[in-house]
C-alpha cells in the first residue's frame, strides 16, 4: 500500500537558518503530494501541494518539488520564523481528479521549533 | 476559498455514552468527506471514507458499528462515536474534497478534541 516517510525530528532551528524536511513516499501510479501545517492546538492547514512530476508547489516561502525519479517531496525555507514553529505532515493521495483523490496517507509529522 | 467546519470543537463526555461530531463544507457540496484521527504525538490515521447517500467505506481495523458515519446531505457528515471509553479520547478531523476548483483542492476542518472521563 501506500505510505509516506517524513525526516524524524524534532528539529530545532535559530530564526533565519535553513529549513529542509525530508519525506519519500512509496505509492502506485501518480499520486499528489502535499504539505500541511498544523499549528499548536489547531487543525490542519495545506501548505503546498504538487500534482505531477517536477511541479513546485510553494506558499510563504516554503518550497517542494515533487521528484518521481527519487519518489521524495521535500519541503525547504530559506530563512525560518519563530512563527514557521508547528508540525509539519508530508502527505499524499491518489490522482488529482480520481475516485481515491482525497484519501490522504500521511507521514508520521515532523515537529518543528524556531528559536529567535 | 472553501472552508469545512466541524463541531463541536471540544467534547468531554462520560464512558459509556455516544457523542457525535458534525463536519460541514460551508459553501461547496461535498460529495465525499474523509474522517481521520489523531492521537497524542503521532500522525493522522483515516478511519474511513464518507459517501453522500451511502455507506461509509472505513479502513481496516476501525469499528464501523463504534464509529457511526452518516452522509445525509451534500454539505454535513457525522462521526458517531458510540458507547465511547477512554481509550476513543482524540483528535478526530475531517475533510473534504471540492470538485469545482483544480486539482480537486482538499479543505480540512478544525478538528475536534474528545475526552472520554
């Protein structure tokens, strides 16, 4: 089946360093892949997503590309916030448009903290 | 843009009652919404599949007579968690799929927090 493997944290960052978190994932044919941001006692917020090979989907100065030949979509940010501080879920799902469009597999979370 | 909401956003209940939680997409039909959960520190697990005028499709592993889905309307989806114990104590979100705009977009509720005393 399909799954989703996310870089282990917590990562702890200073204000403006270099943000990448790593996620590869396992599935069949072309799934979509996503980011979403779940800040401290709230729900989950999409933060970019991609729905084809080599297509870069950005938001707030994050960044991922999604990379079918090494299956990974890995998110970066040049310079992180102490507000950037939440978890972050690598996630994907079927193809955009299809009947299992929606039915997201998500990565295990990756707990990031900003320290100015 | 679309926006799903879910209520109650908080809810303690005693073990051995049922309590449900509504989602619903504010200004799109939803044919189709998802309900996951979510315990302490660890990632998001589906639990099952809700389609408009007809039975839920739940994951392996998740009580379909526990876990009641109702998707009576275009617009609202229930979670029925029935007889709950302490151990049903999570976060339980659902989402839901807009066909209008590309891609198919994927709006999350605000999820909800159960307590089971």
């Amino acid at each position: 089946g399909d799954s989703v493997t996310q870089m282990e944290g917590p990562v702890t960052l200073s204000e403006e360093a270099f943000l990448t978190i790593n996620c590869t994932y396992t599935a069949t044919g072309y799934p979509s892949l996503f980011w979403y941001v779940q800040y401290p006692g709230e729900g989950l917020q999409l933060l970019l997503k991609a729905t084809k090979a080599d297509d870069k989907g950005s938001n707030k100065g994050f960044e991922a590309t999604y990379r079918k030949e090494t299956t990974s979509f890995h998110l970066e940010k040049g310079s992180v916030q102490v507000s950037d501080s939440a978890v972050y879920f690598c996630a994907l799902s079927g193809l955009a448009g299809g009947t299992s469009y929606g039915k997201l597999t998500f990565g295990q979370g990756t707990i990031l903290t900003v320290h100015p | 843009g679309a926006v799903v909401s879910q209520h109650p956003s908080w809810v303690i209940c005693k073990s051995g009652t049922s309590v449900k939680i509504e989602c619903r997409s504010l200004d799109f039909q939803a044919t189709t919404m998802f309900w996951y959960r979510q315990f302490p520190k660890q990632s998001l697990m589906l639990m099952a599949t809700s389609n408009e005028g007809s039975k839920a499709t739940y994951e392996q592993g998740v009580e379909k007579d526990k876990f009641l889905i109702n998707h009576a309307s275009l617009t609202l989806s229930t979670l029925t968690v029935t007889s709950a114990h302490p151990e049903d104590s999570s976060f339980y979100i659902c989402s839901a799929r807009d066909r209008r705009e590309p891609g198919n977009t994927i709006y999350f509720g605000e999820g909800s927090w159960l307590t089971v005393v």
